[in-house]
C-alpha cells in the first residue's frame, strides 16, 4: 500500500517512489553537468558538483520523510520523548539503527564536497545534529505518534560524521601549489669607482 486510510505515504510507498525515481535521479546529473558547461565550468568540477548535489536530494529526502510517517495514533496521541541517552537503542532494532545512521548519511559524504561551508567534520555534526532535533521535535508537535528521542540525534549525527570523514579525501584543504623557488634577484655591485 503507498497511501494509508488517512492519505499520508507510507513507508512502503515511500521506498517504491525513491526506487522509481532512481533514473530520473540518474539522468539529472549529466543534464546538470552540461548546463554547468555550458556556463564555462570544467567538465570535472562539473560532474562533482553536479553528482554530488543529485546524491545529496536523492539520498536525503526519502530518509527524512520516512521519519515523518504518521503511526497508527497519530493526531490523538502525544508522542513519547525519550532524553536518556541510550536508552532506546535495544528497542530500535538493526533497520532502525541502521536507517538512524543512514538519515544523513548522503548530505554528510557529499556536502562538504559541494558546500565549501561544510568543508569541516564538525560544521557537518552540526548542521546533522540540528536538522535532526528539528525532526524529532517536528514529530513531537505534529502529534504523529511517534518516539522523539535522543539516540536518534545521536545516531543521526553519527551517521553523517562518519560519511563526511569517508568523503575528506575528495574536499579536504589542500596547501597552494608552491611555485618553483627562483633565486632571489641581487642587485649588481657597483663596480665604477670615482676618479678625482
């Protein structure tokens, strides 16, 4: 079933969509990459740039509005809050660690290459951790009956850090290209002596 009772998508829905739009996803980025050429940008930044922006929507969105499907309470029941660190990873199960630790996982591995603002591990942990307490306190304001807790920021977070250390080779801080040393220039001695 892609839409419940209440016309909200749902999880199954939402993974056949992601599925469908995988040639579309596929086919953007060389159309990107050319439009990107034709404004005079090299063919490789071109691509990069171009493939990592495709990656980071295709990668990101899905996952996010996965976190957002109402359960089966939702709009009657108050969500439960969990703060204790911890304390509901037992409960979550591997596909929900794992899709805990995947949920930025694309923005963290391919931001910093198409960001120069995300070109640090630790501005990536925080724009992770922010976007996820706003999930998690959305899921607790829209009533969607669903758990807001703390060890899926962590999780969350923890995702896209590790996916941003992975990518650090393609955006990591390179020294300048140090130009060949010449030798300095001397001034020639004066070699005419005054007569008189």
């Amino acid at each position: 079933m892609i839409v419940n009772a209440s016309g909200s998508l749902t999880e199954t829905g939402i993974v056949i969509l992601t599925v469908l739009a995988l040639p579309l996803a596929a086919l953007a980025v060389p159309v990107l990459a050319l439009l990107r050429r034709g404004f005079g940008v090299t063919w490789g930044r071109a691509w990069r740039v171009s493939l990592a922006e495709v990656a980071i929507v295709y990668g990101t969105v899905p996952m996010v509005m996965l976190t957002m499907v109402p359960g089966s309470m939702a709009g009657t029941a108050t969500g439960a809050v969990s703060l204790e660190p911890f304390a509901d990873l037992p409960t979550m199960g591997r596909i929900g660690v794992v899709g805990n630790l995947l949920l930025f996982a694309a923005l963290g591995f391919f931001g910093p290459i198409r960001f120069h603002a995300l070109r640090s591990v630790w501005r990536v942990l925080a724009l992770a951790v922010a976007a996820s307490v706003t999930i998690e306190v959305l899921q607790y304001v829209l009533l969607l009956d669903r758990v807001s807790s703390v060890d899926d920021v962590i999780l969350n977070a923890g995702g896209a850090t590790a996916a941003a250390i992975l990518s650090w080779p393609w955006w990591r801080p390179r020294a300048p290209r140090s130009r060949q040393a010449r030798p300095p220039m001397v001034e020639p001695a004066e070699t005419s002596e005054r007569v008189g």
